[in-house]
C-alpha cells in the first residue's frame, strides 16, 4: 500500500485536471483492503477512483482518495461455450480487452479503447457500438463500507441501465469493488449494428475476424475521440437523453433529422451529441476549454484548464441545447 499526501490528482484523472486531495493511498493487493477499515480511514471524506476516466475535479478533495492497483486475470469456469474470467478492480481495461482477443474470447471487443480500470467497468456499465458490459458481467466482489464486510452481487443484483448501476444509486460510495467475473463466449459472433463500423468493415475482402472487429473499432474511435495522452477529456461528457415519444413528435416537425433510438413504455433515446452540433457548439472553444470538432459529445481541456472553467463551459452547453429544444443533457462524467 502506497501513501501520498496533499497529492496532484493531475496523473490520476484523465481531464488533466490540477486538483489536490489530502491524501491519496494506492491498493496493491487485495489484503491490503483490511488496512483501510482498520485504520479508520472512511470515518472521515473519501473518494474510490479508478482510472480517473470519468471525472471532472472542480476543486479540491478534502479527504482520501483511494486507488486500486491490484492486477490479475484467470479463468475460473469453461464449458464448451463459454469462459468465465475473473480480473481484478486495478487491471486496465485495454489490457483485459487485448486478453480477450488474443485468446479468442468474444463479447467485449465492442468496447475495446475506452480508458479505464476494470473495478470502474461496472459502475457506469460503460458502453460503446451497441454493447455495454453488463451483457458479459456475471459476477461483482468487493467489500461494504464502513463494514468492511466482503460480498458478491450477481448479475441482476447490480441493477444494471443505461449508463447506470447499483453502484451508482444505493451502494455509491458505500462499497470497493475488488474483482470482476465476466461470462465471455468461445463461439463466434459479433455485434455490428453502427453504421460507422459497418462502412469500417467493408474494406474487407474476406471474412471477419475477432480482430478484424477491434481494429475497426479502433480505427472508427480515433476518427472521433481524442488521444487522452495528448489532450484531456473524460470521453462522453453528455448522457443520451430519454423523453417522451410524445415529445420528439413536437419536436420532429422543426427538427426532422433528429437521430433516435426506440425505447420502451412510449419513450425515445436522442443523440446527446447532435442536439449540441445542430446548437451550433460543437468545436467552440473558450480558452483551453472546448466541445472537440471530431465529436461534439466530448468537452476536452486543451491544455491548463481549471475545472471551474470546464464546468461554467459545459454549463454553457447545456443551456444551448436547452433553449433550442427544450431538453436537458445531463453529465455522464461525475463532477467533484
């Protein structure tokens, strides 16, 4: 276990954003976890982070923040079609990804490039071209705060939806997260449903391969996405909205080409995204803040921008697309 005090939270969040916590302690091993509830370390403000890639520091944390760095991967189950593999929380994303390619394990190369610790996957239930996670998650481990007590919640306990899980409702901040069972299949199939990645694909003269599918998601992705090394984001910053059936019908008549998607008891799904383009915000940059003109769902920090500065931007992004179409866009990142 590793201890900082009055720490730069800069390295450890993805927006690049300077913020400093009171201390900042680095889990290692899953044994460790004890040291926390022994040292009363939840008695006082803290903050369970893990890859930072889905955060917006608006100033200060006057607490702990806690970091898993625990790595593993393993199979614990197999039948003839399917794998179930265990990782644990401080494992990268990209690299349980990679794993899974490289053994022929389909399910999660949909979500191949988005940053991230495998302990946070379940949180948001992170998704991309038409798969989130929860479609190979079998199984959550970790331990109750301020209990200390470990448990295991199966698929239906996490209460997964869209951009949302347990996690996020009644056990937010309640809980660590230490490892994660996905279900994974060994037979062949994918899901190819975004128009991008289907154009991607057809540069194919033969038939597809596992990855084959990665690297147009890749490809498709670094089209649209910036590179975190070289400029801060938090990827999505904006949630697709869901409203009435009722609603987009009024709408439709003033804006026929809004993008939708059908959902159930009498609602549609709009695209975040184009609501802020056709507000006419996407590229508009403000200082080092700014709406990236490859994507208009993402804001980024081009290269010192205070957090208060992202927050009064997308503020302004919000109010844009408000007033143009009566709807409010709600931040997928969480805001500190």
């Amino acid at each position: 276990m590793k201890i900082y005090h009055n720490q730069n939270l800069k390295p450890y969040n993805t927006f690049a954003i300077a913020a400093r916590c009171r201390q900042l302690i680095e889990i290692e091993n899953e044994q460790e976890v004890s040291l926390l509830f022994e040292q009363k370390i939840f008695d006082s403000s803290y903050l369970i982070i893990g890859g930072g890639s889905n955060m917006l520091f608006t100033q200060d944390f006057d607490g702990t923040v806690i970091c898993f760095r625990t790595k593993g991967i393993k199979k614990v189950a197999e039948t003839e079609e399917h794998v179930w593999i265990e990782v644990a929380a401080g494992e990268e994303w990209a690299d349980f990804v990679s794993f899974c390619i490289k053994n022929q394990y389909y399910g999660v190369e949909n979500l191949v490039g988005i940053p991230g610790l495998v302990g946070s996957c379940p949180v948001q239930n992170i998704g991309a071209y038409s798969v989130e996670v929860k479609d190979v998650i079998n199984q959550v481990y970790g331990y109750r705060i301020p209990t200390g007590e470990p448990f295991v919640l199966n698929h239906d306990d996490c209460q997964f939806a869209y951009r949302h899980s347990i996690f996020k409702s009644t056990l937010k901040g309640k809980c660590l997260i230490s490892r994660v069972q996905f279900q994974l299949s060994k037979k062949e199939h994918y899901t190819i449903t975004y128009q991008g990645l289907i154009e991607e694909l057809k540069t194919k003269n033969c038939a597809i391969t596992l990855a084959d599918v990665s690297d147009a998601i890749l490809t498709v992705r670094n089209r649209k996405l910036p590179d975190i090394s070289k400029i801060g984001c938090a990827g999505s910053f904006f949630q697709n909205p869901v409203i009435e059936e009722s609603q987009f019908e009024d709408l439709k008549v003033k804006f026929p080409q809004l993008i939708t998607f059908p959902q159930n008891e009498g609602k549609v799904k709009l695209a975040a995204g184009q609501l802020i383009e056709l507000s006419g915000m996407k590229g508009v940059r403000e200082g080092d803040v700014g709406v990236y003109p490859n994507q208009a769902l993402v804001i980024v920090n081009y290269g010192n921008a205070t957090g208060k500065e992202v927050q009064i931007f997308y503020q302004k992004v919000q109010k844009k697309v408000a007033d143009m179409f009566g709807i409010t866009i709600v931040p997928e990142v969480n805001i500190y």
